[in-house]
C-alpha cells in the first residue's frame, strides 16, 4: 500500500515535471518566427559562406544577382522569402 503512494506520487511529480516543462518545449518551435525577422544581410552573411567567400553586393549587377540568387536558393536550401531579402540586399 505504501508502495504504490510512492509510485503515484513520482508519477505526479514525472506529470507536473512535463507540464510545466512543455510550454518551454513548445517555446523552441518558434526560431522559425526568429529566421522569418532576419534582415537580408543577416541571411547572407549566414548562408552564403558556408560554401565560398560571401561575394559583396557590388562583385555583381542586379541583373545578376536575381540568377545568382535562384541558383543559390537551391545550394543554400533557402526559402523563396530569403532569398528575396538576401537578392534585394545584394542588388543595393
Ligand atoms: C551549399 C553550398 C553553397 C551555398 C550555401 C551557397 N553557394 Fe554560391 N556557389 C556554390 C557553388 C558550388 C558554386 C559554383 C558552382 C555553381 O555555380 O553552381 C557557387 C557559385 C556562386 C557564385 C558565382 C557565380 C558565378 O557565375 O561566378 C556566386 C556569386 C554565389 N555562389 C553566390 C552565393 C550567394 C549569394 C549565396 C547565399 C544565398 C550562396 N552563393 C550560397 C555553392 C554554394
């Protein structure tokens, strides 16, 4: 009979454990709400030096940034708003 209390008390600590703890956890789905508020500059010097040396805005024309940035979109795995902020960056 004591036993069982104690089972049932460490299950009520484990539930008020996980309870207060999952709006912590479901506070880490929301970097997708940070990446949303990051500025082009941020994504480009984020993204486009994983794999080169960031190009500065001016290595090309505005032209040429909005084929470049599509063909990044695909290597960097971005998203079409990313890239839309890093091209209008790069174009300034
Ligand atoms: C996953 C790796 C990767 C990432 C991330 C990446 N690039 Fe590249 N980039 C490449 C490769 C590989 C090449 C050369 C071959 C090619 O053009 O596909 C290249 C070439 C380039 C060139 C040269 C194009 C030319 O015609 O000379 C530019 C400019 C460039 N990348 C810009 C960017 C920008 C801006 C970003 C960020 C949005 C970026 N890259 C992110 C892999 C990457």
């Amino acid at each position: 009979m004591k036993m069982l209390k104690m089972k049932n008390i460490s299950l009520l600590i484990v539930v008020l454990f996980f309870v207060t703890l999952l709006p912590l956890l479901m506070d880490s789905c929301k970097p997708s709400q940070k990446v949303a508020a990051k500025s082009g500059v941020q994504l480009w010097a984020e993204n486009c030096q994983r794999c080169h040396n960031t190009p500065s805005p001016n290595t090309f024309s505005p032209e040429q940034w909005e084929t470049i940035g599509m063909h990044m979109q695909t290597r960097a795995l971005l998203t079409q708003s990313e890239r839309e902020k890093i091209v209008a960056f790069l174009k300034q």
